[in-house]
C-alpha cells in the first residue's frame, strides 16, 4: 500500500509534464493518421495551398481549442460586453493584453508539437514546397538538375516526375531535409524562450519557493473542494425545488452566495505581499466583496503563470 501511494504521489506531482507527453503523444498520432488517411498531395499547381492547408489548419484548430479549454479564458471574458472594466481596469488598460499573453502562452503548446512533428515528418511541407513557384526559389533548389526539374517540381511527391530517379529522389530528400531543419528550429526555439520565460516569471516572484510551493498546493485543494461544494449545493437545490414543486410547500431557505460575491469570486486574482491571501474566494472570505468592489481590477493571479510552457 506504501508503495502504491508513493507512486500515486509521483504521477499526482509530474501531472503536467505527464499531460505534455500525453499531448505529444496525441500529436504524433494525429499527425501520423492524417499523413496515412486523409492527406493525398494533388501534384499540381495546387501543391502549395494544399500542404500550407494541411500544416497549418491542424495547428489553428488546437490553438481555438486551447483557448477554449482555458478556465481563465472564461474568467476574463465572462460578462465583459456588460462590463468591459473587467478587462480594461481603470488605470491599468494595457493589463488585459498581458493576461491574454499569458492564456496565449499555454493555449500555444498543441499547435507548436504538432508544427514540430508535422515539420519533422516532412510531408506537409514536401508537397507544399514543391509546388512554389517562385523563381528564386526554383533556382535554389533546381540548380545543376535537368531542365525538366522546373517543369516538374510539383510531380515529384507523387513520384510522377519524368526526371531521372536520382535527381527525383535528391530533391525530395533536399525538401524533407528542409522541413526537418525547420522542425527542430521551432523546437529549440520554444524550448529557449520557454526557459527564458520560466525564468523572468521566478525571477520576478512575489513570494519564496515554499510559499509558492504552499499556493499551489491551496489552489488545487480549493478547486477540488470547489467542485464538490457546487455538486452538493446544486443537488440540495434542485431538491429542495422539485420537492416544494410537486407537495406544494413553502421552501426552506438555503443560504447562496450573493450575485455580486458570485461576481467578485470569479475574477483573477494577484497575490499583495501584505495581505497573504491565496485566492479570490480566500481574499473575499476575509475582506468581503465590498472592499474588492472598490478596487474594481481584474488581475492574473500569480501562481497560474506556472503553466507557461
């Protein structure tokens, strides 16, 4: 038993960089089943679009779906057509573009591993690059082939090229060459500016390791019991409603948080060195919603800048 929560412990602790090998894992798979199933070069003029399409779509699409499965996208959005100070606090405009910098950052993790494994792999870019028509381009890669190369660039992912086998097999080697270089180019570019990130984010910490350590592990705390608080009270409710509804009796009263303290504990939320409050709830619990109200600001809190990638 020992050993089984140890282990469980291990994973609970490596659970994001459990979930980015999961994604990774998702995205070479996704990859792979698109190449296989769904991607047929055309061989024609349409080469260019085609892979372009086939690169970049995937990679658009994660992006939207990471921002949806954002939790803080919602939190900072919610509500702001009836109140846009919810993301243009006064005095403090220009904060907005700094959280979703932020939501950005971690919405962009699906779309980069599957830009370095497609690139990786070469075939999108293969067919795309084929089919480009510039000639400087055409020049570059075409230079000491036959006269055919210009002509028939585009037919050699298909095999379909009348050029000579080697001179065919040379340049789809060169263009898969390419896209490799450029794969691991956007690797080490992410993994750099990760690392730089990461370090700015420390570096500028408002609190010690430990305490940070202790946030973190408040937050997860205050979801998991958030969500079980909503469960209960939600079934209590509904209960309470159906009940009165088909006995028709008057209904007991079952204390709900108000709608400006439901407003209030949805925002973001900044650590202040003086006040050690560790969420919005927390700050709200021992202030009350009326003296958050009047700094009307609507923050990232600190220890969600963990998830930058």
């Amino acid at each position: 038993m020992d050993a089984f929560q140890t282990i469980l412990k291990f994973f609970v602790n490596q659970k994001t960089a459990i979930g980015y090998s999961f994604m990774a894992l998702l995205t070479m798979g996704g990859e792979r089943v698109f190449s296989l199933v769904a991607f047929r070069c055309p061989c024609s003029n349409e080469n260019f679009r085609y892979g372009l399409v086939f690169l970049f779509s995937p990679a658009f699409v994660l992006l939207v779906i990471g921002y949806f499965l954002n939790s803080k996208t919602w939190k900072l959005f919610t509500g702001c057509w009836t109140n846009p100070r919810k993301i243009f606090p006064r005095g403090n405009i220009c904060h907005f573009f700094y959280i979703f910098g932020q939501i950005t950052l971690n919405a962009l993790v699906a779309p980069v591993m599957w830009l370095s494994v497609a690139l990786l792999n070469g075939t999108f870019y293969e067919c795309a690059m084929s089919g480009l028509k510039n000639p400087a381009y055409l020049h570059a890669v075409c230079q000491s082939k036959s006269a055919t190369c210009f002509e028939e660039l585009h037919k050699i992912a298909c095999d379909k090229s009348s050029m000579p086998f080697s001179e065919s097999d040379e340049l789809k080697r060169t263009l898969q060459a390419q896209s490799q270089i450029l794969g691991w180019c956007v690797i080490v570019t992410t993994a750099l500016l990760s690392l730089l990130a990461t370090c700015c984010v420390s570096c500028q910490s408002k609190v010690s390791h430990l305490q940070l350590m202790f946030w973190k592990v408040y937050e997860g705390k205050e979801k998991e019991q958030l969500e079980q608080i909503f469960q209960l009270y939600a079934t209590k409710l509904s209960e309470r409603n159906l009940k009165c509804f088909f006995e028709n009796k008057e209904p007991e009263v079952i204390p709900l948080p108000s709608f400006q303290a439901w407003e209030h504990a949805s925002q973001l939320y900044s650590f202040n060195s003086s006040k050690q409050h560790y969420s919005t709830i927390h700050r709200l619990v021992e202030e009350g919603w009326k003296e958050i109200g009047e700094e009307g600001e609507t923050v990232l809190d600190f220890v969600d800048r963990r998830e930058i990638p």
